[in-house]
C-alpha cells in the first residue's frame, strides 16, 4: 500500500493540474509551469501519478483505519 505522504503529493499534483485546466491550460505548460520545478519529477511519472485514484486510495486507508 502507498504511503500518505506520497499520496497526498499525488493529490496536490492532482488538484493544481484540475484547477490550471481549467483556467484553459494544457497539461504540458501545467508541467513544464507549476509541477516540474516544485516536485521535481520527471513528465512519465506526472502522467503516472495523474492516472492513479489518489483520493480514492486515501479514503479506503481512513476506511481501514490505517490513518
């Protein structure tokens, strides 16, 4: 299972990319813009970790009370 650190980086990352979309962005300026100098990952783990249900897997950890 992921940590809960880790996956609220994933979410933040998750959220700022949403809120850039929406602003008319694409995901390459949201990159190469907001995430790449903050978190320092490279563009196939960005595309990674926007496929991965974040919030979903933080709320089955507070289901099973591992938080």
């Amino acid at each position: 299972m992921a940590s809960l650190h880790w996956l609220r980086k994933v979410v933040e990352i998750q959220e700022i990319t949403l809120r850039e979309k929406q602003r008319g962005s694409s995901q390459r300026w949201i990159y190469e813009n907001c995430i790449r100098d903050n978190y320092f990952i490279s563009w196939s783990t960005y595309n990674r970790y926007l496929s991965r249900p974040a919030k979903f897997e933080l709320r089955q950890m507070k289901r099973l009370n591992y938080l």
